[in-house]
C-alpha cells in the first residue's frame, strides 16, 4: 500500500470515529448547544426523566427561533439515537437512579467547538516561552546522562536565584502585558476543559474491563481453581495492565496529595485576583477557573466508583460460583444469557419476541414426594379466657350511650308528634325537637327505620339532621326530607 492510500486510510478511521460522525451532522450545531446546556463543562450526571423534559423544552425554544435544521422523533428516541452514536451512556447512579452522561467522544466535541468559539491565540511571546520551559522541564526528567541533569538543575538554580535576589534588592518587578495575561489564561482554560474527557476516557475504559470479565466469566469452562486465580491476578494488575489505568494512577498519585491541592487551589486564587483577570475573562471562565479543583475530585470519585463495580464484579461472581458447572440446567442459562446478550445488542428498544412460557414438552421421570410430617399436626395453644378484673370500668350510661338507637322512645316521640302535642311537619323536625341524649347520630337510624315500618315516603327534597354525639360534639347529616301524614288520615288507617 502507498504512503498516500495508508495516510487516506487513518483520516477515514478518524472520521469513523464518534467525535466526528458528531460533528459532520448537519444536526451538529443543535445537538452540541443541546449537550452544553444540559450537561455543562463538568459532564454532571442528570436523571433520565429530568433529561427528557430539558430536551423537549430545548427543542422547542429551537424551533421557536426558528431552526430549520432540528432533530426530529420523540425526546425518547432522540436519546436512544445518540447513545446509538456513543455520545451519551445510560447507567445507574449510586442510589440506584438511572442517569445520562456524555462519554469521552461526545466531551471532545463539545471541546472543539468551544475552543473555536474562543479567540485563538497566534504566535506570542508566551507560547513561545511554555514550549521553552516544557522541553527544559522535560529534558530535565528524561535526559540519561547524568552529568546533563546536573547542569541543567544548576542552571535553573542559577537563573531562580538570580531572580530572587533582584527582587529582595528592591528592582523593579516588570507587570506582565494583556496579551500575556490573555494568551495564559487562553492555554490554562484549555487544560482544564480537557479535564473532563480525559476522566471519562478513563472511566470508559473500566466499564469495557467489567463487560470483558461477564463476558469472560460466561463462557468460562476452566477449573473453580483457574478461574478465581486468573481473574484476582487480573484484578492487582488492572490499574498497571492498560494505557488509561497507568496514566490515571500517576495523575492519582499526585492528586492525592493534599499539599499539591492546596497549592493548585492557591495559584489559581492569585491569578483571578490579578488586576487584569477581570478584564480578560467572562463570569463564566472564571468560574470554569475556580471550580477546577472540585472537577478534578468529582473526576476522581466517578472513575473510583467505576473501578470499584469492576472489583464488586470479581468478588461476586467468586463468592457465587458453583463448583458443579457442568449441570445440564446451569450451561443452558447461561447459553441462554449469552444469546439474549447478543439479541439485544442487535434489536432497538422496542423489540420483542415471542418466548414459550414452559417448554413444549417436559421429560420427567420421577418427582419429589412430600412425607407427612407429624409435627404438621400439632394442635394449637388453647386460647386463654382474660380475667374480668382486668376489664375497665364501664357504667350503664355510658353502654347506653354507646349503644343502638332507642326505638320505644323514639316511637312514642312519633305518637306524641302525630297527636300534635309536638307540632311538626317532617321527620327531621321531630328529631330537631327531641332532647340531646336523643339526638345522637344513630337516632337518625332509629327513625328512618320506624318511618319506613309505617310505609312513610320520603320526598324529593333534603333537610339538615343536626345530631349531637355522647361526648358533645355536634355533626349535620343531610337525608332526604320525610314528611309526616295528616294525624286524622293516620288515625283512619289504624282502625
């Protein structure tokens, strides 16, 4: 193959890459603003309903701004449609909520276009100045010859002193220009934008381990033995055994230290603070500046977290293994699993397939019988009768309150209604006049019931029934309105 046909065949593997099918869309500018608005420069996790909801409100402002170019389908849809695309992962947060992330390549996009929004820095003095100091730094760390490491460190403390000393003699101390100050501040947002990515690169790269170790544990057929030695040999070395393990644990190694945190969290507070910070940067990089060390912890603690589900992984598959692998029942399962696995990493969201809830036919020689047991028959504890003297105290107006309504009274309070020696002209008016200990609410009851024993009907409209309970609170009941008949007709109807 020709070096040009080789050069061709690395630009088409970059363009098949993620970042890049993301941004050759003609959807890209609404899909990235999308990403940014939602997930901001730390990648923070956001719950899948909260997610949804952002989105189609989004889309809709879009629209309304008149966007032609706008993704189209349900906010669903969408969603499932970049995790297609590996710009968005759908995992469970701690608590067990399903949340959203961007991965690495989405987080690279959304790089590349806020390094385009922002002024580039051309040649400069300071760039020129970063480079020099990055290859002596460098020189310094990796030069072989001993002799050459030694007279660089003394030059560099040669210059330092030098440098000191005119301070502390009282010389002038020259201000830095703005497009210094301007091109430094454009380099260091830089650095901490990439932040993200590279954590989230890190934490991919450990949820692609832990698939690995199911996949592996799946189609295990080795000793109980082999397994569990092979796979904690695997586990020490894991941080040591990948490119982005190896590199996470150096940035760990010196981010633990509370010393160097400090350092970095003072240096970054002296250059806000810089007269002509405020000139320079926006509120929004300042505050990209000053939150810089929590997103490295926050970096920190996701991918931890990552790479203690891959060590939770280990320990449980260990702590359930079955020695007795080779049963007919458990390699069917487990074939099972590994067909649904690859079914389901071809088919969308929505599809199904018909799957027989018992075998069509079941060969069974013999089933397990169930012996009786003599202990079954054991009768039960005899119930034990409570003593009287431990009932509570109770008088017989207090049952009588408590109880039914009184019928007899009732029914001479009817009587005397109908003699007109208590004028009134429907039921709920006889039980206005009645006496309190009367009108409890179950007395309402009471004379429903003896109103339709006489075939009294009641007509189509309502009345207030104002009862009074035993203890004195009151309560209104609204029944239909009975009326009571003409005392002569009633007298008639009796003989």
């Amino acid at each position: 193959m020709s070096e040009i046909a080789s050069e061709l065949a690395r630009v088409k593997g970059a363009f098949s890459q993620p970042t890049l099918t993301l941004l050759h869309q003609r959807q890209a500018p609404v899909v990235i603003t999308i990403f940014r608005a939602v997930f901001g420069r730390d990648n923070r996790p956001v719950p899948t309903a909260r997610l949804h909801a952002q989105v189609e409100e989004q889309l809709a402002q879009i629209r309304q701004a008149g966007e032609v170019e706008v993704p189209n389908g349900s906010v669903r849809d969408l969603c499932h449609r970049w995790m297609r695309g590996q710009w968005l992962v759908r995992s469970l947060d701690e608590r067990g909520q399903e949340v959203y992330t961007l991965t690495s390549h989405a987080q690279q996009a959304l790089q590349l276009v806020k390094n385009l929004t922002r002024d580039r820095a051309t040649l400069s003095e300071h760039r020129i100045a970063t480079l020099l100091g990055t290859v002596r730094r460098f020189n310094a760390e990796a030069n072989p010859d001993r002799t050459a490491r030694v007279s660089i460190l003394n030059g560099e403390i040669a210059r330092l002193q030098a440098e000191r000393d005119r301070l502390v003699d009282g010389a002038e101390m020259p201000s830095p220009t703005e497009d210094y100050m301007l091109e430094g501040f454009t380099e260091l947002l830089s650095l901490v934008s990439a932040l993200p990515s590279d954590f989230a690169r890190v934490e991919e790269r450990f949820t692609q381990i832990r698939g690995e170790i199911l996949a592996a544990f799946r189609a295990e057929d080795r000793p109980a033995g082999e397994v569990i030695d092979d796979y904690l040999a695997r586990a020490d070395a894991l941080m040591t055994a990948t490119q982005e393990g190896r590199a996470f644990e150096g940035a760990f190694a010196l981010l633990r230290d509370d010393a160097l945190v400090t350092r970095l969290r003072e240096d970054l507070g002296a250059l806000l603070d810089h007269p002509l910070s405020e000139r320079l940067l926006g509120e929004a990089e300042r505050a990209e500046l000053r939150g810089t060390v929590r997103l490295v912890r926050e970096g920190l603690d996701r991918v931890l977290s990552q790479r203690s589900r891959v060590t939770a992984t280990l320990k449980e598959y260990i702590v359930s293994h079955d020695a007795v692998r080779d049963r007919q029942l458990e390699q069917t399962l487990r074939q099972v699993e590994s067909e649904l696995m690859t079914w389901m990493a071809s088919t969308g969201p929505r599809a199904t397939h018909d799957v027989p809830l018992l075998p069509a036919r079941v060969t069974l020689d013999h089933l397990r019988e169930r012996f009786h047991d003599p202990a079954d028959d054991v009768l039960p504890d005899r119930i034990t009768t409570a003593d009287p003297d431990d009932a509570p105290p109770v008088s017989l107006d207090e049952l009588l309150a408590q109880g039914g309504p009184q019928l007899s009274v009732l029914r001479g309070r009817l009587d005397e209604a109908l003699a007109d020696l208590v004028p009134a002209g429907s039921l709920g008016e006889v039980f206005d006049s009645l006496a309190p200990a009367l009108r409890r609410p179950v007395e309402i009851f009471g004379l429903l019931h003896l109103a339709a024993d006489r075939g009294w009907l009641s007509d189509e409209g309502l009345e207030a029934y104002a009862a009074v309970r035993p203890d004195g609170s009151t309560r209104t009941f609204t029944v239909p309105r009975t009326p009571l008949p003409d005392p002569d007709l009633e007298s008639e109807h009796h003989r």
